[in-house]
C-alpha cells in the first residue's frame, strides 16, 4: 500500500490573519518584510492582511517618517457568534505564552 510522502495535516491551527496579528502584537513597530519573514509569508500577502484587519477594526497605525507604528485596540471583541467572550488582545496573550504559563 502506498501512503503520501507527506502525511501531515493541510490545514492549520492558526489562520494567515492571526499569525500577522500576533507578530504585530509582539513588535508594534515592526516592519511589513519582518512580518512575512517570521510568518512565513509574502510582503505582499502581509500587507493585505493588514488592510483587511484594519477595516475588520482589529488594527490602526500611524505614519512616524517611513515608519508604522500599529496598535491594536483595546477591547476588541472576536467577530464570530462561537467566538464569544475573550477579547482579542486576552486572546493575543494566550497565544504568546509558553507550554509552561499556560497550564497555570
């Protein structure tokens, strides 16, 4: 019997649109390449999540010469009815804890 050469999952925990979130979270100054780099992403795929979590209201940034700097606002709910309850940044803190913190 044949089996696949890759027999991993395709699908993932973590959204495109989360991973982008949460580097920006970590580093609210950093750059779009940076972000694609540690996402695993292109520049260009970068910059239209943060177009589109801008107007999902999930991001804001300001201009600082020819820099971003990003903020994510406060309060900030999940959009989805199943996502009820956390708010994005306690969500964002959980997903920057180690195996460790989070059986705590």
């Amino acid at each position: 019997m044949d089996e696949p050469a890759d027999s991993r999952p395709t699908w993932t925990f973590l959204t495109n649109h989360a991973r982008v979130l949460a580097a920006i979270a970590r580093d609210p100054g950093t750059r779009v390449r940076d972000i694609a780099s540690r996402c695993l992403l292109t520049e260009r795929a970068v910059q239209r999540i943060i177009v589109d979590l801008e107007e999902g209201g999930y991001l804001t940034h300001t201009r600082s010469g020819r820099s971003n700097r990003y903020e994510i606002p406060p309060g900030t709910t999940l959009r989805h009815p199943a996502d009820a309850g956390p708010t994005v940044a306690e969500l964002l803190t959980l997903l920057d804890m180690g195996p460790d913190d989070a059986r705590r």
